[in-house]
C-alpha cells in the first residue's frame, strides 16, 4: 500500500513591522540620496548577493546616469532562510522601487514573502543613519515574521559593505 502526502503551505497575510537603523559613513544628505541613485550601488547589492539573470526596468545604459524611478529589478537569488533545516533553492525576487525626495521606498516579493520597505537618512550627531521600516504583505506559514529583522540586517550589512568599497 502506497501513500502520498500533500504538502500544502498556505500564504499568509500579515502586519509584523519591524525597524531597523544603522550609522553610515555619510556626512551630508546629498551624498546619501546620491549613492542610492547610481547604478553602482544597484550592482554591487547583487553581486553580494550572488544574483543571476539580472533584469533592470527600465534598463540601465550607463554606470554613470542615475537610476530612473520607480525602477524594478528582477533576478534569481538563494535565500538565505532555512524552512524545516532544508535549503532553499535560487528563487526569483522582484524589488519595485520608488523615489521620494530623501525617502526610498520599495517592494520586494519573492515566492516564501512578500514586504514593503521603506529607507531614510536621518542626521543624528554628525552622521547620517539609515532608518529602515518593514512591513511584511504576505508569507508562507512556515516562514517566521522575525525572518524580516533578519532581512533588514542583511539589508544594512551589504549597504555597510558596499559604501566602504566605494
């Protein structure tokens, strides 16, 4: 007798919120809101992360234009969560972001969540930091709503990394 067993992982809406903030290198605004509007920052993100197949809407011609807004950014990335001690295949994720002044807000879904994503550099004693508040749209059941804190850390260490090697 043979048995078969219907694995069903239902998505899930939810409210969890989270912030997050981090001290930069940067002394002035304009330099903030620049560096998150070159190319380069885009590209040094996915290389960190190990993307591949990279798509840009619109497209990026040139490393030394700015990034036209709202711009969406395709491309295949392992997730670097574990569900039940297994590990993820490369899944696709998709950021939509938009640009508002000094703010930058973004969505970003992959197949296990969905969030949105908001970015902004505030003066605090010399230097600007980077608040960051995240709101989850949907998930999977067994991803933990904790899992966004940990995608906003990751978030924050690769933009530390990136500004310093650049």
């Amino acid at each position: 007798m043979k048995f078969t067993f219907l694995f069903f992982i239902p998505l899930v809406t939810s409210s969890y919120e989270t912030i997050y903030s981090i001290k930069t290198k940067f002394k002035n605004k304009l330099e903030v809101t620049k560096f998150f509007t070159k190319p380069k920052f885009y590209y040094k993100y996915l290389d960190v992360v190990d993307a591949k197949n990279i798509n840009f809407e619109p497209e990026i011609f040139s490393m030394d234009d700015d990034v036209i807004f709202p711009q969406k950014i395709t491309y295949y990335s392992i997730p670097k969560i574990t569900i039940l001690k297994i590990s993820l295949p490369r899944v696709k994720v998709e950021q939509i972001w938009k640009k508002n002044d000094d703010l930058f807000t973004g969505f970003i879904k992959t197949k296990y969540m969905s969030f949105n994503l908001s970015v902004k550099p505030v003066l605090i004693k010399e230097h600007y930091h980077l608040i960051l508040n995240g709101k989850i749209d949907n998930k999977k059941f067994l991803v933990p709503e904790k899992y966004l804190d940990k995608v906003l850390e990751e978030f924050c260490d690769i933009f530390l990394l990136v500004s310093e090697n650049i």
